[in-house]
C-alpha cells in the first residue's frame, strides 16, 4: 500500500467565535482544517485540525527543495509522504519533522504533522480492521467520563442557568474557562461560586483561567487559593505555556491539582512540562502535540511521574473520537473534554455524531477513528 496524495482542506463556519452575552452557547470554531491521506488501496484517512489552517495548508502543499537524498528540511509535507507506505507511522512522523526542521519543530508545522500522523493512524485501522487503541496497545476501558467544556459565562445568574442546562444533558463534570475570566478578581470567585452552588458537592468543577491574562506566579497562587473552597478537580492554564518555572511555583504551593499542555508539542516538550514544570495533569492535544505517535510516549511518560493525562478535544467530535482511543489506552483515565459548541465545525463533521450516555462517551470500536466522515459537510464548508 502506498500513499497517493496528502491534502489538507480549510473549512469555514458561517458565524465567528463569539464569548455568550448570557447563558446561551458560544458558536464553536470559526475556522478549521481538514486533513485527508489517501492511498492507492482505497482507504482514506482523516484528521481535523485546530490551527490557522490556511497557514497548515502552505506547510502541506509546500514543494520540494531539494534532489539530494538525505537533504530534507524545507520540505512540503505531501512531498515527504507520496509513494511511502502509510502502515510506517513512526518512520514517517520523523521524517516529516526532519524534513520541515528549518520551518517548524514547533507551531503549525508540528500541528500538520500531527494531524497527518493521525489519519496515517486512522488508515492503519482500517486496513487491520481494528480500532486505533488496540494498535496502541490495549484497551483498558470501554466507556470515558465526559465534561462539558464551555466557557465562563459573564454573570453568577447565566453561570447557573448553564450549569443546569449541562446537568439536564446528564453531564456529571463541568469545566468554564476564558471569556470574562480575568478581568475581574472578585467576579472571577463569584462566578466561580455560582457554578460550584449549581453544580451542588456530587459533580466535578474545572477551571480553565485562560493564560491570556498574563500572570506571575505568585499572582496564578493567589487565584488559585480564591477558589479552593470551591473544591475544582484543577485548574488549568494558569502562566504562559513555556513558564515552566513558573509552573512549578503554583504547583508546588497549592493542593489543587494544576493542568497545562493543550499548547505543548512532541515528547521533549511534555518531558519539560512534566519534569521541570511539574504540573499534576497533562493536556496533550492531539492536533497540536505530535499525533498519536507522540501522545503514546507521552501516556508512557505520564504513567512513569504518576500524572494524570486529560486529553485537550475542543474543536469537533473528529478530535473527540481520537482523544477516546488514546484514553481508553491509559490505565488511568479521568475525562474526555466534550465540546458543548452547536457550530457545524463542532457537531456535523461526522455522520453520527457522538453521544453521550449516562454522563459517560463510548470509545468508538470501529476500524481507525471509529466515526464516519461527512464529507458533504466538508465540501459545504470548504473555502480552499
């Protein structure tokens, strides 16, 4: 079996993301890209994206630079993949970084690759006929918690009207981030209040403060300590994503468990995050982190420092379904974020969207993925 293309499509939503006035949901993403590989056997596989995917889209489309064997690095991504066998995923993940080494490393190149390393993955499925988890390794679970992940709505009042919105979907966790959070502190601890008040002692809270309201670290202690009585299951993205030291200052002096990662990239990234940042919980994204070939280190190395991996999967139930196949992989599992966004881009890329029950996602037991494509969703929102 052989590659045949690599193309990467830019999809776009018909409203822009938006922060709710009220209790009502926000759109979701605005723009997202859509990653096929193709082989000569048939099969097909997919990936979406997280990223400024017309940017994605030059890394992938890109030309070749060089003849000489051996002198990959300013490569195009398809480039690099054309007439290779798809089954190789891990050879091919590192030649696509080396053969991008002078562009990227890090950022949209790293999240290209990460998406075609999951559809490489999603093709090995297929062709063995096995869901994803079981070529990673095993399955230890059969079903994943899910929480609500939605952002911070600008009054205690909406704060509650969604929390029972989430609880009437039979959601048992629920995690607020962004939006108003920040701006103001005393707001901050009443709207975190109002949603522990709704959410009553029997379901999880997460935080997620939002890194774009710059702090230090002592400045991350002190929100942190404003609502530990309020008992989060962690609090989230509280420095910028490369103040490792900084993460372990707030780490260190609070009992909260604190979580970072959706920004982090390949296994010596996550190596720094862990060893250096000491942070309680993981969020590797798949889209962003290296694919599944990397997050499989990263369980490996999270199992070994006793840290909890929690997935990032905000933007569609694409990402959703890949972040239930790495969980089911982990011998321990808390969550799955569930996206509660209605936009197109979020819930209509595939033709069943997942459901959940009792509070809980099925890990999906089909071959690859699991879910079914739409591709006429794609081609509606296509815009190159």
């Amino acid at each position: 079996m052989k590659i045949t293309a690599v193309e990467l499509l830019v999809l776009k939503s018909e409203g822009l993301y938006n922060n709710p006035e009220g209790s009502e949901e926000p759109l979701g993403p605005s723009y997202m890209g859509i990653v096929r590989v193709h082989t000569d056997a048939g099969i097909t596989g997919y990936s979406d994206m997280e990223t400024c995917a017309s940017v994605a889209k030059a890394c992938v489309d890109a030309p070749r630079w060089s003849q000489e064997e051996g002198m990959e690095c300013f490569d195009g991504l398809a480039t690099l993949l054309v007439g290779e066998n798809p089954l190789e995923v891990e050879r091919l993940w590192y030649r696509m970084y080396r053969g991008s080494i002078y562009y990227g490393r890090r950022g949209v190149a790293i999240q290209a690759i990460s998406a075609i390393d999951i559809a490489l993955w999603d093709i090995c499925g297929k062709f063995y006929g096995q869901p994803i988890h079981i070529l990673l390794g095993g399955k230890w679970r059969d079903k994943v918690r899910a929480y609500a992940s939605t952002l911070f709505r600008p009054t205690p009042e909406a704060m509650r009207e969604a929390v029972k919105v989430y609880l009437d979907e039979g959601f048992t966790a629920v995690k607020f981030g962004w939006g108003v959070f920040g701006k103001d502190r005393r707001l901050d601890v009443r709207l975190v209040e109002a949603a522990r008040q709704a959410l009553g002692t029997e379901n999880d809270l997460l935080v997620d403060t939002g890194w774009f309201r710059e702090r230090t670290a002592k400045e991350a202690i002190q929100v942190v300590r404003s609502m530990e009585q309020f008992e989060p299951f962690l609090v989230e993205e509280l420095l910028h994503p490369e103040d490792y030291d900084g993460y372990r200052r707030v780490a260190d002096a609070v009992d909260v468990r604190i979580a970072c990662g959706e920004q982090e990239a390949t296994e010596w990234g996550f190596q720094q995050l862990i060893e250096r940042g000491g942070v309680d919980v993981v969020q590797p994204d798949l889209t962003r982190c290296g694919g599944f070939t990397v997050a499989r280190k990263i369980v490996h190395m999270a199992e070994r420092a006793n840290r909890l991996v929690v997935p990032h999967s905000w933007s569609s139930d694409l990402l959703t379904a890949a972040s239930l196949h790495l969980t089911a992989f982990q011998r321990r599992a808390e969550f799955v974020e569930f996206s509660t966004s209605h936009g197109p881009l979020s819930r209509d890329l595939v033709k069943e969207p997942l459901r959940m029950v009792d509070g809980y996602l099925p890990v999906p037991a089909g071959p690859g993925l699991g879910v079914e494509v739409n591709d006429a969703v794609i081609e509606r929102h296509r815009i190159a």
